[in-house]
C-alpha cells in the first residue's frame, strides 16, 4: 500500500501483515459498493477499521489511497453514488468533492502541468513487491 | 414649531382632544363598572378603578435566546447526519452477494500463513492468526451459552467489540455476543477453534496486545 521513499538502502518490510490486511480492506470496501442496491454502512466501517489500524500502528496510507476517502466519515467517495464532483465556481483549475452522506465538502487542485511529489520518479527510492 | 408661532389656537386644540380621548376612556371603565356592579362601596371602586386604568408597560422581551437556540438547531440538521461510532445494523441483502467477498478472504489467508505447514509451526500460525481479519469469513458457533445461538452458520459482516455480525443461508443478520461462545473458522487445511472470551477487542486494538497463555473457559467445555 505505502510506498517506500527513504534514503536508507538497508530497509526491511517490517509489518507486512498489516500492509496485506489494509489492502484487504480497501478492496472489500469496494466490493460492498458493488451490490444492488449498495451497501454504504459497510463500505464505511472497512475504511474506518483501515484509518484506525495505520494509526494504531504509525503507517502512512498513500495520497492516492486518501483521496478517495471522505476526511470527515471515511466514507469511499464514488461519483454518481456517495459524491457529487463540481467545479468551483470564480476560479480556473479548482474542483469541489462533496460527500453526501456527512454533508462535507473537500477542494483540490488540477492544473494541467501538476505531478504529485510522491509521483516523481526523482524521490522514489525503492519499490518493493510483497510476494 | 412653526405651527404653534403661526396658528397657536389649532396646537391647543389638537392638545384638548388628546386629554379629552384620555379622559373619556376612564369615564367609559367608570360607567360600566357602575353598570355590573351597582351596589359597591367608595373605597372598594377606587381600588378597582385604580387597577383598571393602569397601562403596563411592555419591556423587551427576551426572545434573542430562543432564537438563537432555534438558529443552533437548524444549523446542525443543515450540517448533515450524525455518524454514529459503532456499525449499524445491516439490512436487504443476501446470501448470494457477498460471494466475491468470500473468495477475497480465501485469497488473503492463503497469502498470510506460510505454505508448507508443520508441526513445529504451531506458534508461528497462532501468531499471525491473532492479528488477522476475519471479515467474510466462515464462522460456526460450536458451543454458547444460549443454547439457540448452538449451530449458527454464516459469513462474517461486521465486527466490534463485542459482537460479531453474521449473515446466515436464510437471508438474516444475526448478532452473536463474543464472551462465553466457542467458535470455529472454516479452512480447507486447518481446524482453528476460537474462544470468544479472549477476544473482546475491538479489531484495530488486536494488533497491538501481546496474548499470554490463558486457559480457557472451563465452565464451557
């Protein structure tokens, strides 16, 4: 799930049973979003065990990963089904995420030229698979 | 004060009709006080006249407060829902969905316990399977204290504290309590018993206690 970006060559995988539960989660989190008619109270409880598990034992959850949550309920925002995606209005390259099951709202940017720091291949370190 | 330099005898006529309407009002309460009430003494009709003619005063009221408590109401419904802290119970689903969940959860196990099992491993896979999640796994209460909770099959929804949520073949969410319950977890290799009592944890506080050797709940077996 996180990716490694340290400096140090000598970096071992120390909690690789976490890594595969988080991952477990996230997955059946989408899973329960694919039913009819979907189950939101579900998807909500696997992110929110996945939020406190990497808090319990200090993990960082990728940007990617965090993007698609809600900040306020850890809900799975899926546009058209838990969220609703419009630009902001007055500005230029700005785009409000509003989630509609705790009513809040979240902006981000999208410039056309923009690569996220954790995307550079510059800062990447190593990229270990867990097999 | 340009009327009264110019035409002083109209600003004294508008002065006259306002002290006669005020007097005339109390020459009204009078009349028809003597009217209902014939026979009454002099001293007991000036108390009454005394109260009837008193005009109060109308203070401001204290009305912001209510107004604003109402405020607070309306902006905490405009905000939203509140999120509850535990998992909510789980309606209109089926057996039949959550098979793709199942075949994840196979998937995961597979993953985690090491591939040639023996037996001097046993520490090893006692280990790792107290840290693991048992979402959409299998489960079988064997023994419980409730003797209709005996038998109860079906896959794992939710998970907290203290109970378990299970979705059975018939279609029904059935919540089972952890303390004083054996369970049993379906595997293809393995037979792995649980008991409930030394579960009581939510899921993300189980990765981090460090399990002693406790014996088990003899009153059980």
């Amino acid at each position: 799930m996180g990716k490694n970006t340290r400096k140090n060559k000598h970096f071992q995988v120390q909690k690789k049973d976490v890594f595969q539960r988080l991952n477990f989660l996230f997955q059946a989190a989408h899973l329960a979003l694919k039913n009819d008619p979907p189950q939101k109270e579900l998807a909500r409880h696997y992110a929110q065990t996945m939020k406190s598990l990497a808090q319990k034992n200090c993990l960082r959850l990728s940007p990617h990963v965090k993007r698609n949550l809600c900040k306020k309920c850890m809900m799975i925002l899926m546009p058209g089904i838990t969220s609703k995606v419009r630009p902001k209005s007055g500005k230029k390259h700005e785009l409000v995420v509003h989630c509609t099951e705790c009513n809040t709202t979240r902006t981000s940017y999208c410039y056309p030229d923009y690569v996220l720091w954790h995307d550079k291949p510059e800062n990447i370190a190593e990229i270990i698979t867990l097999s | 004060m340009y009327i009264l330099q110019e035409r002083p005898f109209l600003s004294l006529y508008i002065l006259d009709i306002v002290f006669i309407m005020a007097k005339e009002q109390e020459r009204f309460v009078e009349s028809l006080v003597n009217k209902t009430i014939p026979n009454f003494s002099d001293k007991k009709k000036d108390k009454l006249l005394k109260q009837l003619n008193v005009k109060p005063i109308m203070l401001k009221s204290e009305s912001n407060s209510t107004f604003l408590k109402q405020k607070k109401k309306s902006k905490r419904k405009r905000l939203g829902k509140v999120i509850p802290s535990r998992p909510a119970t789980i309606k209109n689903c089926k057996y039949k969905d959550f098979g793709s969940l199942r075949e994840l959860w196979m998937g995961y196990i597979k993953e985690l316990l090491p591939h040639n099992v023996g037996k001097n491993d046993e520490k090893v896979i006692q280990d790792l399977l107290l840290k693991a999640d048992y979402h959409g796994a299998n489960i079988k209460v064997v023994q419980a204290k409730c003797k209709d909770q005996e038998g109860i099959f079906g896959t794992v929804l939710t998970e907290s504290k203290n109970i378990f949520q299970l979705i059975t073949m018939d279609d029904k969410v059935v919540k089972i309590p952890k303390t004083n319950t054996i369970f049993e977890v379906q595997h293809p290799d393995l037979q792995i018993t649980m008991f409930g009592d030394q579960f009581c944890l939510r899921p993300a506080h189980r990765l981090t206690k460090k399990f002693k050797n406790y014996i088990p709940a003899m009153h059980l077996v």
